[in-house]
C-alpha cells in the first residue's frame, strides 16, 4: 500500500524534525498536531469492524506457567477465541498453540512488549510472568529481573496505554510478624522471599501508579493454587498438587512439609472465576486495589486422609525441607477475604473433598482408584 508507505516516511521525518521535547521513545499526537479523531478517521483502513464498545483485546504474559492456559481458556470463551493472545518465552505444546493465538513475549524487553500491545490494540493485560518462592530463591538475581524489572515495564506500558492491569500477589507477601489466622488484607507485610518483596513491590507500585497515574490496577492475592493439567512448578504449596500424580503413579509420596502446616488452598477453577470476576468489576465497586481471596485451608495430613479416601494403600511419609518449611511457617495460616466477598460478591465453589474428587476425576481412573471406588 503505497500510501501508508509514504505516511509512515513523512510521520519518521515530522518525529525526527519536531522540537515539542516529548523524549524519543513516546510522541504524543496532540505535539504533531493531530486531533485523535482525525487519527481514528486516517486509520479506519487498518480496522474497520473494531469498536471500542467490544469485547476486550486480552495479552496473558507468562501465559505457560500454571494459571495462563487456564485463564486463556476461560477468557476465550467469554470474549472470543481471537481475542485472547497468551504468550511466553517458551514454546508451547500443539495444543495450546492451536488452542488460540500465541506470540512470543519476553517481559524484561520493552521494545518487544510495546510493539505487541500497540499492534494488537490490547486492553486488558494479565501479567503472570514470575518465578515462584523456592525457585526465586535459588536464583536471587534471576527473580529479581523478572519479577521487579519485569514488572516496572508492564506497568510503564500498561500505564501509557490506559491498559486494566492485573497483577497477581499471593500469600508469600506477607512474613513471621503479620497475623497469620486470619490474615486481613491490611497489615503488616515483612516477606523474607525475595518472591514475597516482588509481590509487596507490585501491589505497592500498582497501587501507586493507580492514584499517580489513573492506572486501572487489580490485583488479588492467591492461596495456594492446586490443578490437574499442570506440574509442579517450584512453589512452597506445590506439595498439594504432587501428592495426586504420586498417588496415581506410585501409591507413594513424600511431603516436603510438616504434616501439620496450614495453608490457605483454592482449586483452580476458583481461581480463575474469581480472577474474571474482579477484572469486570465496576470500578467503584472496589474499594481497594489488593485483595485477599480464599477457599479452604488444610495441612498436608488433612489432604492425605481425603487422598486415602479414594487411594487407601497410598503410602505418606514426611521429609521436611528447611528452606521450604521456613518459607511456610511465615505465611498466613488462614486469609480473611471479607471485603472481596463483600465488595464484588466473591464466593467460592470447591472445599476439600471437592477439590480431592475433581482431582482424581481429571487425572484419570488408575487401578487403585478404580478398586478404592
């Protein structure tokens, strides 16, 4: 088309020429003197059908890890399967790449991240990109980039764009002097992760950028998240998702932590409902910006006796590590979520033994299962 052509070169040379000092990486329209309407007129060739009364143009960073998949499924459903872009830095399994659109995206490469949400016109970003608590502790350096650095881009891109953000937090944000049964959603926050002081940075700076900036941020703070169609991914609670595969392969498993420590649990399904939820909330339906969501809560000995329910020769030993106890015995015992349930209507749908059920349901019948049943 070489009358886009001859606008892209003409527009080049009116940025390189012009003196309106907006820096070199954002121009805004107003300092070419262009009105956005005549901007969205000009541009009607490239989109004619899109109107921004549509359904929302989703990104999903980090989109490989446990909640992405998930999430993408759910949110095609809801807004259309072309609508929902995942993305990772990882190549993806057939199935997920031929499940909807997938595009390479690393966080730590703003260039890359702009380009994607401007050439896709994106209005909602999910941003999971970030490594877990065991796994960020083993690599300080590598956490730090990904989930801070990471993190300053998508709210830097999320803020230009007038993108809604959602970040997630987790239980790992809070630390040894904050309440632990329940634990509200305001209180002192002292995580000894550097996962924890990632998450604690991204509500603080959400938060900010949300008063600072009108930044449209949301973020909730996950128990443990359990679910069949995804491995272990090196969280502190990833015992509770092992202990199904184990059960099923083995009839044996080992638990990393004490028999007795409680956590705050939610099945996936829950998760990803609660997540839609608040995203389409009405903005002043929210009177903050983090919140704690719950389910159930148990130990690894409670989940253990409702496993043998349905594997009774399953054999459970205990082998605690240090560093993944310690991480645990920091961390909340039970949420308080009251305002999430008051505020937008949060409300769970799976206890315990629904969650053991619908495990087994979706991991498959073994011949243990079968008998015990």
């Amino acid at each position: 088309m070489p009358v886009v052509k001859s606008m892209s070169r003409a527009v080049t040379q009116l940025l390189k020429s012009s003196g309106c000092g907006c820096g070199i990486s954002v121009v805004p329209i107003r300092c070419l003197g262009i009105s956005p309407r005549q901007v969205a007129s000009d541009a009607s060739f490239h989109s004619v059908s899109f109107s921004e009364s549509d359904h929302p143009r989703v990104l999903i960073t980090g989109g490989l890890g446990q909640l992405g998949v998930g999430l993408a499924k759910l949110l095609r459903k809801r807004f259309g399967k072309n609508n929902v872009i995942l993305s990772d830095i990882r190549k993806p399994a057939d199935n997920v790449f031929y499940s909807g659109p997938f595009i390479y995206s690393d966080i730590l490469d703003y260039k890359n991240l702009r380009e994607i949400v401007v050439n896709n016109r994106i209005t909602w970003l999910f941003h999971y990109s970030a490594l877990l608590s065991a796994v960020g502790e083993a690599n300080v350096p590598l956490a730090r980039a990904v989930n801070i650095t990471g993190l300053h881009n998508v709210l830097d891109i999320a803020a230009e764009h007038n993108l809604r953000l959602f970040v997630p937090s987790t239980i790992g944000a809070f630390g040894p002097t904050s309440p632990r049964d329940p634990t509200p959603d305001l209180c002192i926050q002292r995580p000894r992760t550097i996962y924890g002081v990632s998450k604690v940075h991204a509500e603080l700076m959400g938060e900010y950028y949300h008063y600072r900036y009108g930044l449209d941020f949301r973020c909730l703070r996950y128990p443990g998240i359990i679910s069949a169609d995804s491995q272990p991914g090196g969280g502190t609670t990833d015992y509770a998702v092992q202990i199904f595969h184990d059960a099923i392969k083995t009839g044996k498993f080992q638990c990393n932590l004490k028999p007795d420590t409680r956590l705050p649990m939610m099945y996936i399904d829950d998760c990803l409902k609660a997540t839609l939820e608040v995203m389409e909330a009405p903005a002043e339906a929210l009177s903050m910006r983090t919140y704690n969501i719950s389910a159930m809560s148990f130990t690894p000995e409670e989940l253990a006796q409702e496993v043998q329910k349905h594997v009774p020769e399953l054999q459970v030993t205990y082998s605690v590590d240090a560093i993944r106890q310690a991480i645990a015995d920091s961390w909340p015992m039970n949420f308080d979520d009251s305002n999430a349930r008051k505020d937008w209507g949060w409300k769970h749908d799976y206890d315990l033994p629904e969650l053991v059920t619908t495990m087994f349901s979706f991991l498959g019948s073994d011949s243990r299962i079968a008998q015990a049943n």
